[in-house]
C-alpha cells in the first residue's frame, strides 16, 4: 500500500507524468538538462522531478563522462520494473501463464492454436483501429499506412519506432517494450512467435501481401526487437 501511495503521489504532478512519458517515447537516456529545455523548468526542477521517478522505479540512471571535463552527467532512462496498479488485488499474470501452459500441454495443436489466435487478434486490433479512424486502406498512401500502424502498435504498448525505405517497398520498426514479457521469459520460442504472428495479422490488413522478418529480440539482451516488413 505505502508504495501505491507513493506512485500515485509522484504521478499526481502533471508535469512529472508528461516527464515520464516523454522518457518512454524517447527509447533513450534524457539529461536534466535535455528534460529542462524540453518543458522550459530549470534544472533544478527538472532534477527533483526525474529523481522522484527514479524514487518509485519507474526510472535508473546512471553517471557518465561527456568527454568535456568535469562533473560526470547522470543519465535517466526507463526502468525494466514492472509498476502495476489494481484496486482490488488482480493477477493476471499468473492466469496468463496457467493458460498458457494449459494450451501448450496440447501439444502441437495447442500451439498452432496460439498462433493463429494470436494473428486473428492482430487483424482485429488493426480493423477496429480503420473503423474509428473511418479510412479504407485503398484511399491510403504508404505514408500513411505506416503512421496508422504506428498508431496501431502504439495503442497495443509496443513503443514502436517505424521508417519507411526510400524507394518504399520496405518498412523497418523497433518494438521498446514487450507487453507479454514477464510470461516470455518462460516461453521465449512460443511467445515470439506469437507476437509475431499478432503483428502479421495487423499488417495484412494494411499490405495483403507483406513478409514480416524479425532480427533483434529483447528477450536476447537488444534495446529492442527489430523487424523489417517487405510491402
């Protein structure tokens, strides 16, 4: 209870709260003086407030020489904690994994039940996504196919970052942050390609005749997982 009262307590400050998820959509280390100049506080504010993210865990830092003499400069990034909030008590991570476990004691049924939930899910999120954003995805541009599936990845909290080839046929993104990590960690094969499969169901809505290829994992020690999509 004392540290649900403290992440409300540092949450509560508006300024504190686009801070943080300014940091997350940053997919690097900020400065004090980066988060300064960005929301226009001094450094010393910007200080306390990082700090204070840093108090909850919702933040690390490190010290690091810049090379320019003096101090070493603290650098803040996302911490890998997981910060979660339910009044009552819920766990859902364990009912994940005792499904999960429970399909995969199906054998290779089970599995290839997995995957083709997982793409049909994938092809649901990004249909809802068209239909509130009342679009057909023949009237859209590849430019703009790829800011709609940007917006889809995001709303799923993959923390994507996304770039179009010059000659635009293919689509390279980095997924940040893996939602179903905590189970991945147990089943790093299966949850993978699952996933992978969640976002092949989201692209054919947008590209029918895409090839989704995936190279860094998070699950592996990267920064993120990187795919490149062939359109």
């Amino acid at each position: 209870m004392e540290q649900a009262l403290k992440i409300t307590g540092v949450l509560a400050d508006p300024t504190r709260y686009y801070i943080y998820k300014y940091i997350s959509q940053k997919h690097s280390y900020v400065t004090v003086q980066e988060i300064a100049d960005e929301f226009d506080i001094h450094p010393n504010v910007a200080r306390l407030h990082l700090s204070k993210l840093e108090d909850v865990h919702m933040l690390k830092s490190e010290t690091k020489k810049t090379g320019k003499g003096g101090r070493p400069s603290r650098l803040y990034v996302l911490s890998e904690d997981v910060i979660q909030l339910q009044f009552p008590f819920r766990d859902y991570q364990l009912l994940a994994r005792i499904a999960f476990n429970s399909l995969l004691s199906l054998g290779a049924a089970g599995e290839k039940a997995l995957y083709e939930t997982g793409k049909q899910f994938g092809a649901e999120l990004m249909q809802q996504h068209m239909q509130r954003l009342n679009v057909s995805e023949d009237a859209l541009t590849v430019e703009q196919k790829v800011q709609i599936a940007k917006e889809a990845f995001s709303t799923a909290g993959l923390s994507p970052a996304f770039e179009l080839s010059a000659d635009g046929t293919k689509i390279f993104y980095d997924v940040h942050n893996c939602p179903f990590k905590e189970v991945a960690v147990h089943h790093p094969t299966e949850i993978c390609n699952m996933h992978g499969d969640m976002m092949k169901g989201i692209f054919e809505i947008l590209f029918p005749n895409m090839e989704l290829t995936r190279n860094d994992s998070l699950l592996d020690g990267c920064k993120s997982c990187n795919y490149k999509l062939t359109i």
